[in-house]
C-alpha cells in the first residue's frame, strides 16, 4: 500500500525542533544514572533504592508508547508531540521539585509515559511528510537530536548536578521540552497543513495494532529490530565493563570511550545523503552488517583500548547505517497508521534490550565480554544480510526500484 501524499515540501524547521525534541526525550532515558549518589543522600536511601526513579522512566517509556502511537494516527502526530513535550516538561519540573524519593519516582515515571510519544511519532510524521526517496536522509538529520541527547545525557546529568545540583538537571530538561513545544505549535499555526491527521484511520487502539501485525511486511521489520535491539545493546552495553577489566582503565576515560559510539552516530548522519544516493538502502543495510560484525570482532580482539576505541566509533557509524534503513523500513509498515506502526517498532526495540543484556550478563559475568561480542560480530552481519534480501524480494513483488 503506498503512503498518502505528502507535501512537496516539509518545513526543514520543523524537522530542527522535531530534532531537538527527541535530544530532550533521549537525553532524558540517561540523565538519572550519575545523579543516584546525590539522590541516595538528599532523601537518605542506598543507591539501589535511589535507582528506582530511573527504572520506572524506561518502563513507562517502553509501555505507553503503545498508547501515543494510536494517539497520533488519531488526532494528528505534530499536536501529540508538541503536548507531550509541554506535558514532560511538566513532568520534569515535578521532579525538580520533588521532596521525597517517591514523589520523584512518580514524577520520572509520568515524565517517561509523556516523553515516549515524541521520538516514534516525529519519525511517523517525517513518513506522511517526505517522499519515500528523502526519507532515509531526512531521518538520518533527524537522528541528530536522538544521537546527541543518547550521547550527552549522562554528561549532561553528571556536570549539571556536580555545579548546581541534581534539581538543575530538571529545571534545564524541562526548559528544553516548552522550547520545542511551543515552537512547534507555533510552526503549526503558521503551516496548519503539517499537524493534519490521517484520515484513513479508524478503529480502536488495539485494533490498529493488530492490522499493522497482520501485514507481514510489518512483521519482518519489527522482528528484525527486536533481534537487532537485542544482540547489538546486549553487547554494546558490557563495553565499559571489557574497557575496565581487560585494560584496567578508570571510569572517566570509560565514559569517553562509549560516548565515541555517538560520535560515530554524527559521522554517519554528515554523510548519510551521499551513502543513501551510492549505496541505496540494501547497501546501507548490508553494509552497515559488515561493519558492526567488523567492529564487535575488533572489540573481541583488541590488543590495546585505542583498538577498541576505534571499534566502538565504527560500531555507531554502522548501527545508524542498518538501524536508519530499519527505521525507514518502519514508515512505511502502515503508511495509514504510521502512529500505530512506529509505537510497535519503538516498543520491540526496547522489548529487546530489555531481553538481551539479561541474557549477556551471566556470560560476561562467567567469561568475559568478548564472548558476547562474538556473538554479535556473527550475528548482526547474517541479519542484515536476511533483511537486505527481504528487502530485494519485496521490491520485486512490487516492481519497485527505488533499491
């Protein structure tokens, strides 16, 4: 089925404060992790009581996605995200204001219920709003915000709160969402065209769920995320821990060396509208396998952490090659409720994350990282490999192309 038409044109300013939106929301699922000391002492608890508050904020964001997604196909995805930001920033300013343990928990967690609608349903609205051939590249600008706000958030947490405490981290996130909330909607007044809703969709929340699952297109995308989800997070998660066993280096240098996984994230998104026009989406697929099972061997095998530290930055250019094609891929699962499809991507990512580090870490724990990083290194290739050639077989039914 193909998309409903889009505008000759989205606003690129639309897609700057989209970007900045999803920095607010990605940053937001890491900025709690050095703040748990302070935490622990303001309201005079351990730090694993005090790591409550950022595991209820990744449990909201995985589940109510499932909820914006139907939200925005319904009532127009720009709207949902412009609210959700104000309504996170609400959220954040609870917490900044937060007088014990369990009012900041409460507050983290309805912070990560409002935030989760932001990043899946401005990737749905770049779908109604760009043709098919500049999707790739426009995500891929888009993934600016995500990748920076992955990248710094725990900086971000760690600097602010060692200068003015950890209420500042709150007060600063929050400022963040009501920019982009109320430049967003002040973009829709200006251009009441692009917070339009999609009209063809109809039914109730849970049934749009299950049309999207029942297209096998849709299927193939959403487990091969899942898989990819899993086994790349799974061992990319333990590299800090590799860093620090195998070449005993200290905890600040640890912390540079994973943010280099970013930097190769912004490597990726400078070039991504020369390699979308070379490669096509199957090479971008295909190739970015290679490098992740390049990058995870070099992880396994490096003889000194500068190796490793190259491995990682080849590891964020290759993630965003295969992930960007999947990502694309999702907009186009069910271009009638995008909302809908692009909720269920975001939630099987976090489903598997949320399964393959459990299923790493007694691994890692008996032998080692490198094992699991093996592991990835066969696996990842195989499956963009597979999905590559899904891709070819669908495009072939569909006497498409485009790839």
């Amino acid at each position: 089925m193909s998309a409903p038409a889009a505008p000759t044109a989205a606003p690129p300013l639309a897609i700057v404060l989209l970007s900045v939106a999803a920095f607010a929301a990605a940053a937001n699922m890491r900025v709690i992790d050095p703040l748990l000391v302070q935490l622990s002492a303001s309201f005079g608890v351990t730090v694993g009581e005090a790591s409550i508050a950022a595991t209820v904020f990744l449990f909201a964001n995985g589940v109510f996605v499932l909820v914006h997604g139907p939200f925005g196909d319904r009532y127009g995805k720009m709207p949902v995200v412009a609210i959700a930001c104000i309504g996170a920033a609400a959220c954040c300013l609870l917490g900044a204001l937060s007088t014990s343990l369990d009012m900041l928990t409460l507050a983290r967690f309805l912070t990560g219920a409002t935030s989760s609608a932001i990043i899946p349903l401005a990737i749905a609205w770049v779908g109604d709003n760009v043709s098919y051939e500049k999707r790739q590249a426009t995500l891929a600008r888009f993934l600016t915000g995500q990748t920076l706000g992955l990248m710094t958030g725990a900086a971000l947490g760690g600097a602010l709160g060692d200068w003015l405490g950890w209420r500042s981290v709150f007060w600063v996130l929050a400022a963040i969402y009501v920019m982009a909330g109320a430049a967003l909607f002040a973009v829709m007044r200006a251009r009441p065209e692009i917070a339009r809703r999609t009209e063809r969709t109809q039914g109730s929340m849970i049934g749009q769920m299950l049309g999207v699952l029942r297209r096998p297109w849709a299927l193939t995308v959403i487990i091969v995320v899942a898989l990819e989800g899993g086994v790349f997070w799974g061992a990319f998660t333990f590299v800090g821990a590799d860093l620090h066993q195998r070449f005993d280096m200290g905890f600040a240098a640890i912390g540079l060396a994973v943010a280099a996984f970013g930097v190769g994230g912004f490597l990726y998104v400078m070039v991504a509208h020369h390699l979308v026009r070379i490669l096509g989406e199957r090479g971008l697929c295909t190739w970015g396998g290679v490098g992740l099972g390049v990058a995870f061997a070099g992880m396994a095998l490096a003889p000194v952490p500068e190796v490793e530290f190259a491995a990682i930055v080849v590891s964020g250019v290759s993630f965003y090659m295969l992930h960007n094609t999947l990502q694309t891929n999702g907009t186009q699962m069910a271009p009638e409720a995008r909302g809908a499809g692009m909720a269920l991507f975001a939630l099987c990512l976090f489903i598997g994350q949320a399964i393959g580090v459990p299923i790493a870490a007694p691994i890692v724990d008996r032998w080692g990282a490198p094992p699991v990083f093996w592991a990835a290194a066969v696996f990842l290739p195989l499956l963009a490999f597979w999905f590559s050639a899904a891709i070819a077989r669908r495009s072939q039914l569909s006497g498409d192309t485009r790839n």
